[in-house]
C-alpha cells in the first residue's frame, strides 16, 4: 500500500491532468482525507464554509480532510427529497458567493467534486491549479438536477435555478431568492398584480354631513299637522284584581279521616242543587308543593349458617379467579414481548463479507456509524467470512484486523451495492 507521511493511500479516485486524486486516511486519527498528488507549493490556507479545507501540504502532494460518513453526491442520484435539495442549494450558493469575493472559480463542479452528509454540503477540490470546463452556475444546476432525477420538475425553486444557468438572474439574486421563505407561486402572483391594471377604489361617501336615504317606507306616517282630530278615547276600564290562587293543601287528606263537619257538608249539597260549576284547573307552584315519601324500613338480613358456599357464590368465584389467571397470562405475554426483539429488527441489513485467501480470517471492528444505529462503536462486530447484520442504513466506517496484517479501515455503505463485500489480504 502506498503512505505519504502518517496517510495511507487506498485507491485513485479521479485525474485531473497529471494529477492524481487519491482517498485515503489518517492512521493516527483514523479521518478519511483526499490526497492530490503531484502538485508543488504549498496548499492555500483560506477557509471557505461549504468547501472541503486543505490540511496542508505533506511531500508532493495537497491533503484535504473529508467528514467521517460524507458521501460523493453521484452515490445519492434519484434518492434525494426536495428538503435535502433545498438545503444543499442554498449552502452551495452562500460557498460561490464567497469564492467569488475570493476571485476563487471551481469549474469542475459535478456529482462526484460535492459531498453531502444529510443537510450537509462540502464543494471538493476549491484552488487546484488546473482549467476551468464550464462556469460554476451552470454546472452546479446541471449537478442538482442530475442529483434530483424525476423529482426535479417538482422542486419549488428549479425555474430559478435554470434562470440562474441560463444568466437571467445572478448568483446573489438566487441566494437571495432560496433565503426568501415565500413560495415561487406566491411571488409569481405578486408579479402578475404588479403589472396588471390598477383596482379602482371605491367611491368614498361625501363628507357634507349628509345622511344618504337607501330606501322610502311603504307607508309613511302622515305628519302631526294634517292628522284628522279624532274622538276622544273612551276611559280605560278598571281593572278587576285577581283573585288571589287557591294553595295546595300541605298534607293531603288521608282516605280514613272522619267525614267533614256540617258546614262544609251543607255548603258541598247547595253546590250540588245549584248544578256543576266549571272550575279552571289553576296551576300550582311546584316550589310550594311539599311531598312526603313514605320510606319503608330495610328488611331483615337473612344470615344463612357458615359452612359450604352457595351456588352463586362459587360462581363468582370461578369467574374471579378465570379473570385475575386471564390478567396474569396477557401480562406475562407483554413481558415476553417486550424483553424478545423482533425477527425483523434482530436481522436489519446483511452485507456477506468474503475474505481471499478462502481459508483467511479476519476481525470486523465498528468504529462509527449513523446516528440512529444502536450498535456499540469500538468493539468487534463479527467474524469474518460471513454474514454481518447493520441495524439502519447508511455509511459504516469499519476496521479490518487479521493476525500477521495491518489493521485496515473501510466506510461501508449499508446496504452496498453489490451485495457482498470482499477483504483482500496480503498484498
């Protein structure tokens, strides 16, 4: 394997004319780093944000350092939503806008020069000494929509982007455009009033004090002078004071009483000889109505003698006890359940991992891995050759350990490409 000073190389990435991109990494830290070599003088110092910072100059060649799980754009082509190309854009615009402050062009701007971790973006190779192939508006555009694939037509901000490919609006005005949390449609409509005809206000009402008449009165009333005297209105007639009502009785009589004394008979015959008299049913306050319920004592408790249950009795036994083992058998389920993991979890994603020489074995230690695995960095996840199970997708970064070699760190993308993963060891 060839070192350039602390970093092993692993393989040629790219050419750009006589120089040679390589990936490799630290192996004292352990970071991945890009490597340009052949190149003379000394890498330039300036730090941009959205651009991969050069690390220095080691030998003949220019060390950038890369973030632990960025991925080349291209790896990511027809998977990326309209929030993550959002947020790229506008960080790739704000990087331009300072390499142009700078007088800095890229010119080689495509899906393998950015690197993209989740929200993230980083612009490869900013001040290689080498020409330019197309302005870095137009292929960061063709970049993204190669990136985006079908989803681009959809995206909110493409006719700006393609406007700003085609030198209609300039990169500030973009920049300025994706910071502005309005819609393309809502700033569309905004356009179109903006040259269409002015409204026409309404009329203001005249401010003469005048009271405006919307409408007449069918039959209006005749004024005062021209009404006919008319006679005088008769005396109201006095009123007759109503009789007070008649109150309930408190107690009604109860059906045993005596008969009623002989005044009261006396008075109920000439009732009688006179004829029925219609009475008008008078309603009767509720709130005065006093009613008396008559509660009957509890009965007696029968005490059956101890001894055997009664048939009830064992029935409701039986049912209890059927209940309280039902409760106990659910909850022993739940707790099964819970401490058992899934099938589907317990498997995630497998990646066969080969190993030539066929009788070679190897060690796969985990020394990173996405934010949401579970899985527990620093220890040794599996033997290999083998089936190695991942528990959420994306980028691993793994060493490899075999007896009489040199440890040998990999990002692993989960789950690969092919399928299966071959260590070579020896040279």
């Amino acid at each position: 394997m060839n070192h350039i000073g602390p970093y092993l190389l692993n393989r040629i990435r790219a050419r750009e004319g006589a120089i040679e991109i390589w990936e490799g990494q630290d192996t004292v830290t352990g970071t991945p780093v890009l490597v340009y070599r052949p190149l003379e003088g000394a890498a330039p110092s300036f730090r941009i944000q959205g651009t991969l910072n050069w690390q220095g100059r080691e030998d003949d060649a220019w060390i950038a350092e890369l973030p632990f799980g960025a991925v080349p754009l291209a790896q990511l082509r027809g998977e990326v939503s309209p929030h993550e190309l959002t947020a790229w854009t506008r960080r790739l615009l704000g990087a331009l806008l300072e390499m142009k402050a700078l007088g800095l062009e890229h010119g080689r701007l495509d899906t393998e020069r950015l690197w993209v971790k989740g929200d993230e973006v980083w612009i490869e190779g900013v001040g290689l000494p080498v020409p330019a192939r197309a302005a870095d508006e137009a292929a960061l555009v063709e970049a993204l929509r190669e990136a985006a694939g079908d989803t681009w037509p959809g995206w909110p901000f493409h006719r700006v982007m393609e406007r700003l490919a085609e030198g209609a609006v300039d990169l500030r005005e973009a920049a300025e455009y994706l910071a502005d949390p309005r819609s393309l449609s809502e700033l569309e409509a905004l356009a179109e009033d903006a040259d269409g005809p002015a409204a026409v206000p309404p009329p203001e009402p005249p401010a003469t004090g005048t009271v405006r008449v919307l409408g007449r009165p069918e039959n209006p009333p005749a004024p005062a002078e021209e009404a006919p005297l008319s006679e005088p209105a008769p005396p109201p007639e006095p009123e007759v004071p109503e009789p007070p009502p008649q109150k309930a009785p408190l107690f009604p009589p109860e059906p045993d009483r005596a008969p009623p004394p002989e005044p009261e008979a006396a008075a109920s015959a000439e009732a009688e000889a006179e004829g029925p008299v219609h009475v008008e049913p008078r309603p009767t306050d509720p709130s005065r109505v006093v009613r008396i319920d008559e509660v009957s004592e509890p009965a007696f408790e029968v005490i059956e003698p101890r001894g055997a249950a009664s048939g009830s009795d064992r029935r409701w036994l039986l049912r209890g006890g059927a209940l309280v083992l039902v409760v106990l058998l659910a909850l022993a389920v739940v707790w099964w359940k819970g401490r058992t993991p899934a099938p589907g979890a317990a498997e995630g994603y497998a990646v066969e991992f080969r190993v030539e020489p066929p009788e070679g074995r190897a060690e796969l230690v985990l020394l990173d891995a996405p934010e949401a695995s579970q899985l527990v960095r620093g220890r040794v996840l599996a033997i290999i050759p083998g089936k190695v199970y991942f528990d959420v997708p994306g980028v691993y970064r793994i060493q490899i350990r075999a007896e009489g070699y040199l440890p040998q760190e990999k990002l692993l993308n989960v789950p690969p490409s092919t399928g299966s993963v071959t260590v070579r060891l020896g040279p």
